[in-house]
C-alpha cells in the first residue's frame, strides 16, 4: 500500500472520528465543510483512500466503510449493528427487513442484559414519541426479543407494518400508546400484536 499523504491522513482520521462519534459515517459535504474545500477535493481524497485499500464505499448516502482503522485506534470496540430500513412513530411504515449500512456505536451505551440479544436499528419518522426523547430522524436500537413488560418502548408489527410505541395493558387489549398528545393509542386484541424488538438505547441523528 501506498504510504498516506498528510491531508489522505487527516481525511481518514475524520471519517473515522466522525463515525464513532454520531453513529454513522460523513457525507462528502460534509468532509467539505470540515476541512474548507470543494465536494471535488474531497471525492479525489475519498478515491484515494479508497484506491489504497482504506475505505470502501457504494452508491447509496452515508456508505463510507473503514476497512482497515490505523494502529492505536479503538475503532473494532465500537458495537457494529444493522440499520434496517425506516419505522414510523406517527402512522405505521412499512420497513423491509433488509440492511441499509450498518451503525457503530459505544457498547457501554447498551445495557449488559442485551449480551447475546441480536440488535438492530431502525429510523425514526415521525413525532409521536417525541414526549419520551425520541425525535424524528433518531435511529433507535433494539434488542429481538418477545418477552416484554409493560412501560416498553417496543418495534411493533402491526397489519405488516412497523411502529415505535410504549407498550400497555387496556381493558383486555394491548395499548400501543404514544407519547405526544397529537397521536392516539393504537388498539390489538392480545392474540393479533407480534413484537419485533425493544428499544434498548437511541442515537441522535444530527
């Protein structure tokens, strides 16, 4: 491998900086913003990171990947997690169950009673849930899991589409109750609510 000029270094120092700090990795603008140049200055910087064998990358936004994190760096400490699709904390979104890019983030932010749980994310559309911190854009991760307790944020599937909501108990029916008093509760019979996960920890999209 070609050794790295000082500016390839610093790039590659930033996307990795970037994507342990908000989860996800930087846009070519926003490399841009950072260092004061052009998008082009940028893109050839990220072709050459690439050429040698340090980054990859495909079409689809945010898809910068480090293949290789220089020595000294804890970047293989970071939890990697799919992100899978988009749900709604308003009306209900359909998300297919197919990994967009992945999300890197602190495991001390997840709680050890995940240890073995597979986790994933998801987005969050909406401001339904905005009462409880979950804003619109967050991405929220959550363990699989069936075996719930009431007061859960729980991904639930309901009619074939995900929603984010706390999950309740209400004259013999499930309540999947927001936290905005714009929305309604959601209302199942307690046969017809399937649960795809709870929300152990969230990300703040900025």
């Amino acid at each position: 491998m070609s050794k790295l000029t000082e500016r390839q270094q610093e790039v590659l120092d930033f996307i990795v900086d970037f994507s342990e700090s908000q989860g996800m990795p930087p846009t070519i603008n926003e490399i841009s913003e950072h260092f004061e140049v052009s998008s082009t200055t940028s893109f050839a910087h990220v072709r050459a990171l690439q050429r040698k064998g340090l980054l990859t990358r495909s079409s689809k936004a945010r898809s910068l990947s480090v293949v290789n994190s220089k020595p000294g760096r804890h970047f293989s400490l970071t939890l990697s997690i799919p992100l899978l699709g988009r749900i709604s904390a308003g009306a209900p979104l359909f998300s297919e169950e197919h990994v967009e890019r992945e999300i890197y983030i602190d495991p001390s932010l997840i709680s050890k009673r995940t240890a073995g749980c597979k986790l994933f994310a998801l987005q969050v559309q909406g401001e339904s849930m905005k009462d409880l911190g979950i804003l619109d854009g967050d991405l929220v991760i959550a363990k699989q899991s069936h075996d719930v307790a009431i007061g859960d944020v729980v991904i639930a599937l309901v009619d074939g589409e995900t929603t984010v909501k706390s999950l309740f108990l209400s004259e013999g029916q499930w309540e999947l109750r927001p936290a905005n008093k714009k929305y309604k509760s959601l209302f199942l019979p307690l046969e017809n609510l399937l649960i795809q996960g709870i929300v152990v920890a969230l990300q703040r999209s900025l």
